[in-house]
C-alpha cells in the first residue's frame, strides 16, 4: 500500500509542476504580474502562501487563486487514471487466479519444537 501511495503522490507532484505554471503565468500575466517573478509565484501558489511573492498585488492573488482549483483537478485527472489502470491489473489478476479453498485447511504439516496445538485441544473435546 506504500508504493501505491509514493508512485500517486509522485504523479500528483509531477504534474503539478506542469499544470500550476500553465494555469497560473498566464492570468498573472493579465492581471499585471511582473514576469520576472514567475518563479516565485509558481512556488508560492504551489505551497499556498503568496504573501511574500515580490511584485504581488491582490487582483495577481485573486486571479491565481481562481485558477489553482482547475489546475489541482487536472493534476488529480492523471492520478485517477493511474488508479484505473491499478486497478484493471487487479481485477484481471484476479480473474486469473485459481481457486485457493482446497489449500485453506486446518491441516498442520509439521509442529513447531513439538509443542501441541491449541486447536488440537478443541478437536479431540468436541
């Protein structure tokens, strides 16, 4: 469950990088945004705060506060889609697989340092 949480967070971390400066330069741009900056903008509305960003005025916050919930959604659309593809290798290994009951027995092969069984006990009683 480890390496599906690190290769999603990888994913989302990813593609952050590319659609947060997509979404965000360009209405920056607009709103009046020096884009000699960019690189602390990027940074800054990636880590949620954009207070100390050199050149930031409130219509450039406002402007790429509106657009990071588009880019987050596009960032996710590429984890979902890793999931789906997760989850299809499951089912069709799954599938795939035999029948496992015959193998799930109470039968022991060999007793551990010949000590008995607590089941043992249970059995020759009932």
């Amino acid at each position: 469950m480890k390496q599906l949480v690190a290769i999603f967070s990888s994913i989302l971390s990813t593609r952050l990088a590319d659609t947060i400066p997509a979404a965000v330069l360009p209405v920056a741009k607009q709103a009046g945004f020096n884009p000699e900056n960019a690189a602390a903008l990027v940074a800054a509305a990636r880590n949620g705060d954009m207070s100390k960003v050199p050149g930031i005025t409130t219509e450039v916050v406002r402007a790429v506060a509106a657009v990071l919930p588009d880019a987050f959604a596009k960032a996710f659309q590429t984890v979902y889609l890793a999931s789906l593809a997760f989850g299809g290798i499951a089912i069709i290994s799954s599938l795939l697989t035999r029948n496992a009951a015959p193998y799930l027995t109470d039968e022991v092969a060999r007793k551990l340092q010949g000590n008995p069984s607590p089941l043992s006990k249970l059995r020759t009683e009932a």
